[in-house]
C-alpha cells in the first residue's frame, strides 16, 4: 500500500473526494480508525450465555467476541496461532473450544491453546502455552456495549464516550429492568463509501428532501404529526430541533423539541397497533397503558459515535466498511427488558419502518453520491453551512450546540478522523 497525503484533504467547510474513493486511504482507515480509537463490537445480550460467541470484525481483523464458562468476555482474534487460518466461520454459537481446520490445533474459548496434534516433532522447547490466541489488548463495556482499541495510548472508554454517555444510557434507562436485548439485524449494504453515512448521521438538512416521498404518503394516509413530519417543516433552520457535538468524532440530533409530548402518537399506524394497545388498557388501565406505549417509540435522538455505532429510534445500528467503495449496515431492533411482552412487540413493529421505508433513500443518494465523487477533475464537496453564518451556542460543559441543519456535526467527526489518520500510534496484539 502506497502511504496516502492527508494534509489538507478536510478543513475551511470541505473535504477532498479522495476521502471516500482513494483505496489507500480506506486500507489506512481500516488500520488506523479501526484499531486507534474504541471501535464497537457487540452486546451482552448477543452472548448471555456461558460459551456464546459472535465473529465481528475490526477493520479488516476478524474477532471473535466470546463469554468464558465464568462469564469473562473475551475479544480474541479469529486466527490460528499456527498458520494463520481462521478459526470460527459462524456468525454466531456457543462453543467451549475452537478447532483449526488446516492442522487440528485447538483453542478454548477464553484463547488458551489446549491442543497440538502430533506435538513431539516440534522439539522439546514447544511449549503450547505460548502459542495462546492474541486478543484485542484493552476491551470495556458501558451499558452492555462492549468496545475494544489495539492503542495502548487511547484514552479510557469511559473518557472516550464522555457526553455520549449520557445519551447511552437515556436509551438503556427506559427499559424497567436497565438493560435491553438486541435481536437479529435488518442487513443492509450500500455501495459507497463507510463516510457517507457519517456525513448523514446528524445532518437534519436533508430529511424534507430526500425522504419526501415517505413524508407524502404518511401525511396523505394519516395526516400531519407522524414519525418524520418534525423535519418537513417550512424553514427547519428555525425550528427547535438541535444537534450537539460530543468530542472524539461522536454527535447527538434531538428531535425531541420538534416532537410534541408524545413519541407514541406520532409512530405511523402499523399492524395490531390498536387490539394491542387495548390490551394495554384491559391490563393496566388508561393512564398507565399511555405511559407504557411511551417506550415503543425510540426516545427521539440519534446518537452516533464514531466510528461505527449509531442509536437511531429503537435500534442499534452498526456500521462495517468493507471496501472503498462498499458498506455494510446492520439495524438491531432492541427490546426493554422488564416491559411487557406487548410493549416489545409494539417496538419490533416500530423497528420495520425506517430501514425499510426511510434508508433506502439514503442509501440511493450515497450511491449517487459515491458515482459524482468518481469525477477527479471536481475535487471539493462542501461542508461549510454554519461556518459564516455561526449560530452555536456552548454551554458550561463546552459541549457545541447548532441548528439540526448545520454541518458542525460532519466537521467534527472530520477532525478526529484527521487526528486518528495523522497522530502517531503503536498498535498491538494481546
């Protein structure tokens, strides 16, 4: 791999297309953004069970993210210590030991190395205890969320969250028990650069266009006042909705002042909808079955933080680049544990309309974006809104709020980005 020039490439309200169409820039992406900085992995609830595991991916290093017999989680690379070969080719199990296909070597799921076919050939000085899986060195979890980094010199995951804490567990607390469940991903795949849902993310400038079409039909079926409608307002930049950049790339849209008291009574009709809210009332009474249905909607924020891990409505949604030029999207549907079973019901419901309904128009303006960008003698994109026309305001915390069409959220995460791309790290295996 040719080392890329990345100086200049963003900065002063731009950013160079070589940023989503430059191979070897995405090659040093995936080394140093994907193992620098705290990068997501999975959740407790993907492995509740002693000997659970799930393969992810770091970049381009394959994990595998496993639950010991004594409930330790470990994030082992999936790669034999022998040859290299890869050790678990499913997605998802529960398995105490891991076997190499090529050679036999065997492997318990906490890393050690337990078996050496035919060892006496190696000589006396073999000694298999060093031959255990390597591990991501430093791995943490908040609220379920489990995140690894390969950079020794990373801060904490706690001071890497940061504000974005706050927000985590806004989304966790609503659950009775404080804690959720995620369930088997909508899988998504776009062909177009990871950034481009990046620049997305936060950006409260594009939902009256590009979601036009979902905005009509609900308004001609139901009326004003659904899920989205906040945004089709006739000038946005004066609405009350808000975007926040939360340090180390991460960002946070409020669309709950846009949103009225009730997230539930703007959730677009769906099937069952009313017999199960009647069942609500049967159960628990008018006034309490309201307060309930308030937790199928998701709480009205969209979280990300960089670089791969957003909460948009009720769901987890994780980014994973696979090529220049090709990204996977996983959309989790989340259930609360604690509430009842037709709450959750209600929220799986909720989880089918936006993947199916509202990202596929963004996923057909990142294709056409990733075709313009091909043009080379056109080598700027914009990201200036904002920046002549200032209308932030930071509070005591130095946390940065602007108008939920500002750009300040994409010139944020571009800088740290930069940071990660240009700063000197000594990556390592455990």
């Amino acid at each position: 791999m040719v080392e890329p020039r990345l100086d200049g490439l963003v900065g002063d309200g731009r950013a160079h297309r070589s940023l989503y169409t430059d191979r070897d820039i995405f090659e040093l992406e995936l080394v140093r953004v994907f193992g620098g900085t705290w990068v997501y992995i999975g959740h407790d609830s993907e492995i509740p069970r002693p000997d659970d595991y799930v393969t992810r991916t770091l970049g381009r290093r394959p994990i595998i993210l496993t639950r010991s017999r004594d409930g330790t989680v470990h994030a082992l690379f999936n790669r034999c210590t022998h040859r290299g070969t890869t050790l678990c080719q499913e997605p998802h199990g529960n398995s105490r030991r891991f076997v190499c296909t090529y050679h036999g070597w065997a492997f318990t799921n906490d890393g050690a190395c337990v078996a050496v076919p035919y060892p006496a050939a190696y000589g006396p000085s073999h000694d298999k205890s060093t031959r255990d899986l390597k591990r991501v060195p430093r791995l943490e979890s908040h609220r379920g969320f489990w995140f690894g980094t390969l950079n020794p010199d990373a801060p904490s995951l706690d001071e890497f969250l940061g504000p974005a804490k706050y927000w985590l567990d806004v989304f966790v607390d609503r659950a009775p028990d404080g804690t959720i469940t995620l369930h088997t991903p909508y899988r998504m795949t776009y062909r177009g650069n990871w950034k481009l849902i990046w620049d997305n993310g936060s950006d409260g400038y594009h939902p009256a266009f590009s979601h036009l079409s979902i905005l009509k039909m609900s308004h001609i079926r139901y009326g004003g006042g659904r899920s989205l409608s906040n945004f089709g307002a006739e000038d946005p930049d004066e609405g009350h909705m808000y975007n926040q950049t939360l340090g180390h790339g991460h960002t946070m849209l409020d669309q709950r002042p846009g949103m009225g008291e009730s997230l539930w009574s703007r959730a677009r009709p769906m099937p069952s909808k009313e017999p199960q809210y009647a069942a609500l009332v049967e159960r628990y009474g008018e006034a309490e079955a309201s307060r309930l249905v308030e937790m199928a909607p998701g709480p009205g924020l969209n979280l990300t933080v960089f670089p791969s891990f957003h909460l948009i409505g009720n769901q987890v949604v994780v980014i994973t680049p696979l090529e220049v030029d090709l990204t996977a999207v996983n959309w989790y549907p989340t259930t609360l544990d604690g509430a009842p079973e037709v709450v959750n019901e209600l929220r799986m419901r909720i989880a089918e309309d936006f993947p199916n309904f509202g990202e596929v128009d963004d996923f057909e303006n990142f294709e056409r974006q990733q075709a313009g960008l091909s043009i080379p003698e056109i080598e700027w994109i914009d990201t200036s809104r904002g920046l002549e026309v200032d209308r932030s305001w930071t509070d005591q915390r130095g946390i940065r709020t602007t108008p939920v069409t500002d750009d300040a959220p994409l010139r944020a995460y571009h800088e740290e980005w930069k940071r990660l791309m240009t700063v000197e790290m000594n990556l390592t295996a455990g």
